[in-house]
C-alpha cells in the first residue's frame, strides 16, 4: 500500500508508451491490411479488374465493335489476342466492355442494397413495435425465398414486356437490390439493438447524450466496419448473380455485353468444342473476380476489429 | 440542516420473471425492496452487500438509468421520476455514474479527449474552442498525460481506462457521483491508486460519493457513512467509526469479521456465514437474514423487523438489537 500516488504507475506508462503517438483506427487497420498478403493479392487484382475494364477498351483499335465477316470466329492471334466472335468482334475488347456492365452492376446494385438495407434496418431497430414489425417480416419473407427463382421470374417478366435492352442494366440493377436488401437490413438492425445494449451507450445515457449523438457519433461508427465488410462480399454475389441472369438469357441482354451473356452467347455444341476462346475467357473473369472480391472482403474482416491487436 | 443533495425514499425496484409464449409474469425479483438513503452536500456514502444484494439495481435506480417500481428519489430538490425526459437529460450531467467495468463502459471506437468532452459539447456546457483545455485539465487531475487524448480505449490498462471513466464524469462538473465498484475490475495494485484518486477528488472538490462495494476494506479507506444491505434491503447504516467500532447487526458483524486487515481497535468474534445468498425472487420471510443468521430466533422467521433509530446516526434492522 505504500506505492500508493494519485499518478499512473510505470507499467501503465509504459504500456501507452510503445504505441504510436497518434493513430486513427482506420489507419490502423489499413496497416493490418498491407500486411495481409492474401487480402492484397485480391485488392490488386480488383484494382487491376478495374482499371482493365475501364480504361482498356480505350486502347483497343476495335473498340468500336465493327462487325466483320471476314473475319468470324478466328482463334486468337497477335492481332486478336483473345480471337473474334461470331460477328467476328474482337473478344478481349467485348471481354473488358463486358466487365464494365458486369462491375458496374455489381457494384451499384450492392449500393442500392447497403443504402436501403441499412435505412430500413435502422428505422426498425429506432422505432421497434409495428413498424419494426412490418419491414422484418417482408425482409424475413424475401430471405425465405430463395434469390435465384424470384429474379427468374421477374426476368422473364421484362422479357415478356419486352423492355429495351439498355434498360435492362438498370432494372437488373434493381432487381439485385431487391434481393440483396433485406439480409443487410437485418444485419443492421441486429447490431443496432445489440449496440443500443452495450454499456458504453448507458455511459452516453448517463452523460445525457441527446438521440442525434447517440446514433452518429456512437452506434453507427460501430457497424460500418461490418457494413464494409459486407458491402464488399455481397458485390460478388451480385455479380455472380447477374452473371447466372444473363446467362439464361433474362438479365442484361445484347448488344450490351456481361460476362453472362457472352458464355450465353457460346451456348451451344459447336461454340463449346470448337471455339472455347468465346467461353473461357468471361468464364475465368467471373470466376477470378468473384474470389478476389470474396479473398479481400475476408481480410478486411480480420483487420477490421478494433480490438484486435498485433 | 440544509436540504439534502439527494434523498431516496422507499425506493422500490422489481424486475418480472417471465415465462413461456405469451411472457407472462411468473414473479418478481425483488432486487430494491423499500431503500431509503439521504445523502447531505459533500458525503460519502458507502453502500456493501454481497453479489446479488441489488447494490447495482439502486445506483440504476437513482439516477433512472432504469425505472423505480415505486418510491420517490429527489436530486437537489427535484423529483427526478417526475420531470419530463427533456428536464432529465438537462439534470444528467451534474449526477454521474462511474461504471464497474472500465472496458465496456468505454465506446471502443471514440478517442479518449472525444469520449471525455462531448458531453460538454452536446450539453453547451462549454465553447467549443475551450473543451480541449478542459480535457487537459481533466486528464491531468486523473493523473492521465495530455498525448492520451487523442488514443482509442484500446491502447489502455485497465486502471488507465478506469481513470478515462472518471474523467468523462468529472468534466461535468458534478454534484453527485455514483461509483459502481469502479475498482473491483482491476488489478489489487491498481485498486489501491483508483481509491486514491477518488479521494483526492473528493477533498479538492468537495464531491458527494454513492461509493457502491462488495468489499468493506474498499469503502473503509473512503467513506464517512456506510450502509450495508442484503437481498435488496438495507440492513444497517452507521457512520464508518461507529459502524467499524460497534456493528448491530448480525450480517454486518459477518462482513466485518471477514475483512482480511487485522483490525486491531477492537477483538470480535469470528462469524462465519453459512450457505448461500437466497434467490432474491422468493426471499425468505420476516427477517430476510434469518436463513443464514446464527441468532435467528421465531419472530425472525415470521415478522420484518423495523430499521429502528439507535441513536446518532446509527439506524438498523433486527429484532435482536
Ligand atoms: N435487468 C434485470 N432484469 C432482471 N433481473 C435483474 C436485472 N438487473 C438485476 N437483476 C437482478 O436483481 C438482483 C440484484 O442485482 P444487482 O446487479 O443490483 O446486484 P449487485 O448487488 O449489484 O450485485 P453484484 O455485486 O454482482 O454487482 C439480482 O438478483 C439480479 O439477478
Ligand atoms: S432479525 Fe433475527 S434473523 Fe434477522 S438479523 Fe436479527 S437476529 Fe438475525
Ligand atoms: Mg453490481
């Protein structure tokens, strides 16, 4: 009893000592994160996915996507590198313009689903009772279905009512999101009613925090780190989902290309034998994105722990 | 006298036992069962039990972190369970509570000068551009280090983050501090320190303490009145010295001789409880004590002994005193 002061002991001191003076949790995490050679070989390869699609029809002489019956169904070759198609395309360029389709309605259909899933779940968790009530049972109803089905049908549906093909992106979009929503708003709500009962928010309670506080500055810090995390996996489910919806002809239709309906578009006996650079390739980019995306958002969930320490 | 800082009258609180499909109410833990505590400007009030004895459930109480069941608890005055939410919140800041577990109570996500100032903030307590040097001046007098301020919760000990606690408490300026043994978490080196800096606090400020502890040698170190309850009742209250030197009652005579410091004012007899605290949600009848009381006598078993006046401030509650 005799060491006894008012001032913090020296292990404490030292203790606070060897971490860096100042550190944001983010950065932190990104730190985790470099360090993590299978989540960066993903995020490299994401990166590269990208920057490919986007930028690298802008390099190709056939970007304008001349038909050419000259020229139908070559196997690759210096000039084609991936070969051309039946109209005699050239196959990486529609490979890269099809990825823009392809990412581009994974990403904003995951958009669309994290804003609204998170809106929703939010609302039900602050409010509880009737309206609680209301938006959990029609998510509970739309996650008892299963996805595929309900997109088959309303596929068939826009095809049935004939709407033009480049609004089809959009609604597949949409579509996506209406079946990717309510999982996240019951992740969402689930964690708000757990935050709401952990102590730091009797703390704010006490401190008398009014409701804006609360929930900006305290509850929902505490669920974008899983947001993240579930963000980024589920733009690979949509993706591989509209993949699955192009390929049976009733997502994105052509001319605009995805990495579906380019495999849709070799789906028969000849093309398989015999011209396997019409399949191959959009089949390798699904399936080498979607584990990268799956590879990364795994390791941003270990970095993404703030209690989780090195 | 003056008008007492905080009275507690009666106070009530039970939490329903439910059960099957429909939640029905099967019952009721009676965790604060007819509390009656007043607290004068500067006191510090030590309340001990054993684990389940509802210590907690009164600190909650009070300041309505939880709802009463019934009674009345007036803060400077104020019946707190009758002002409207946005009174309450207003009144907030000059009654807190220190939490006993230094690592939950702490948002994992939120600096430490964040957690510590914005209640100065959210409140208009403070101009925005003095609440750092307020934080500094906290932090200091918690025996913290300025570069602390701008670290996550993470990065700190036990009895740093229990310092973080009290920080955040003391910024506001309060009247009132209602300590949940913010010292049983820690590590017994640390305790020792964490009790001293609430004493510091205590002199230099001139706080009033609801100091809440299973452990009598804790208290013993800080307080000048002690109330000792069991199974959601107060048993006994006494100033510490007439409480340490001349104990009424049975169970606080069993607390006291179980406390490890050889006491050497006074040589008593060794009581040694048998059996365990009864489950709160059918406590025994008349004396709630009486299962585990080495004196219990019939009308222990049958009637509720009064919590009679024994002069000074000396009040207890047994029929054999
Ligand atoms: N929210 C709650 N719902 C139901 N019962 C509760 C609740 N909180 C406390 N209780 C019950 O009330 C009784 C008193 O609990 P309380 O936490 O106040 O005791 P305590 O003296 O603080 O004990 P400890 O030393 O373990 O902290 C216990 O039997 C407990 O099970
Ligand atoms: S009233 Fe009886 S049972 Fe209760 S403490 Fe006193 S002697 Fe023991
Ligand atoms: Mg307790």
């Amino acid at each position: 009893m005799s060491s006894i002061s008012g001032s913090v002991t020296k292990t404490e001191a030292h203790q606070a000592a060897v971490t860096p003076i100042r550190s944001s949790l983010w950065r932190q995490a990104l730190h985790r994160l470099r360090k993590n050679k299978l989540a960066m070989s993903g995020f490299i390869f994401i990166v590269f996915m990208l920057l490919a699609c986007f930028a690298g029809p802008l390099f190709s002489p056939y970007a304008d996507n001349k038909i050419n019956p000259a020229n139908m169904n070559a196997a690759p070759s210096l000039k084609h590198w991936l070969g051309t198609d039946m109209l005699g395309r050239d196959v990486l360029t529609r490979l890269l313009q099809a990825g823009r389709i392809s990412l581009t309605v994974g990403i904003a259909s995951m958009c669309i689903s994290v804003i609204l899933g998170s809106i929703l779940g939010a609302v039900a968790a602050y409010y509880r009772g009737i309206v609680d009530q209301i938006i959990m049972r029609v998510a509970d109803l739309l996650l008892t279905i299963p996805g595929l089905p309900i997109l088959f049908i309303m596929g068939a549906l826009l095809s049935e009512w004939k709407i033009p093909s480049e609004y089809r992106m959009y609604i597949v979009m949409l579509m996506l999101s209406f079946i990717g929503w309510p999982g996240l708003a019951r992740l969402v709500r689930s964690q708000m009613l757990s935050i709401r009962e952990r102590e730091f928010m009797q703390a704010a309670i006490v401190l008398g925090l009014n409701d804006r506080r609360k929930l900006f500055n305290h509850m929902i810090p505490n669920i974008i780190p899983l947001l993240i995390v579930v963000a980024t996996l589920s733009i690979g489910g949509a993706i591989l989902s509209e993949s699955v919806l192009s390929f049976f002809g009733l997502g994105v239709m052509p001319p605009t290309p995805t990495w579906g309906n380019m495999i849709d578009a070799a789906n028969n006996l000849i093309d398989f034998e015999k011209h396997p650079w019409l399949w191959i390739p959009p089949g390798v980019a699904i399936f080498t994105t979607v584990i990268a995306i799956n590879i990364f958002g795994d390791g941003l969930r270990d970095v993404l722990d703030p209690k989780q320490k090195k | 006298m003056s008008e007492p800082l905080l009275e507690v009258n009666h106070l009530k609180k039970y939490f329903p036992i439910t059960s099957g499909l429909f939640n029905r109410t099967i019952g009721h833990v009676k965790a604060v069962d007819d509390i009656s505590i007043t607290l004068q400007q500067g006191e510090t009030f030590g309340l001990v039990g054993e684990s389940g004895s509802g210590k907690s459930t009164v600190g909650r109480t009070i300041i309505r972190l939880t709802d009463k069941t019934d009674g009345e608890v007036k803060f400077k005055g104020i019946d707190l369970y009758n002002v409207p939410e946005k009174e309450l919140r207003k009144l907030r800041p000059k009654m807190q509570l220190i939490f006993q577990d230094p690592y939950s109570s702490l948002n994992p996500r939120v600096r430490v000068g964040d957690a510590i100032g914005e209640a100065l903030i959210n409140h208009g307590l403070a101009p925005k551009e003095e609440v750092r040097d307020r934080v500094l001046d906290v932090l200091d007098s918690c025996g913290l280090s300025s570069y602390h301020i701008d670290r996550f919760p993470h990065e700190f000990s036990g009895g740093q983050r229990q310092r973080i606690g009290i920080a955040r408490a003391l910024i506001l300026d309060p009247d009132l501090i209602i300590a949940d043994e913010p010292v049983s978490a820690l590590d017994v080196s640390i305790q020792a320190q964490i009790i001293n800096l609430f004493r510091k606090l205590q002199t230099t400020r001139g706080l009033t303490y609801l100091f809440i502890s299973h452990d009598l040698s804790v208290v013993e170190h800080l307080c000048n009145r002690i109330g000792v309850m069991y199974l959601g009742t107060m048993m006994e209250t006494a100033s510490r010295d007439e409480l340490f030197k001349n104990p009424l009652h049975p169970y606080t005579k069993a607390l006291l001789s179980a406390v490890p410091i050889p006491v050497p004012r006074l040589k008593r007899e060794r009581i040694v409880l048998k059996g365990d605290i009864p489950n709160p949600a059918n406590p025994p009848a008349g004396c709630k004590f009486h299962t585990r009381c080495p004196f219990a006598a019939d009308v222990c078993r049958e009637q509720v002994p009064v919590f009679r006046h024994m002069g000074g401030d000396h009040y207890v509650a047994c029929h054999l005193v």
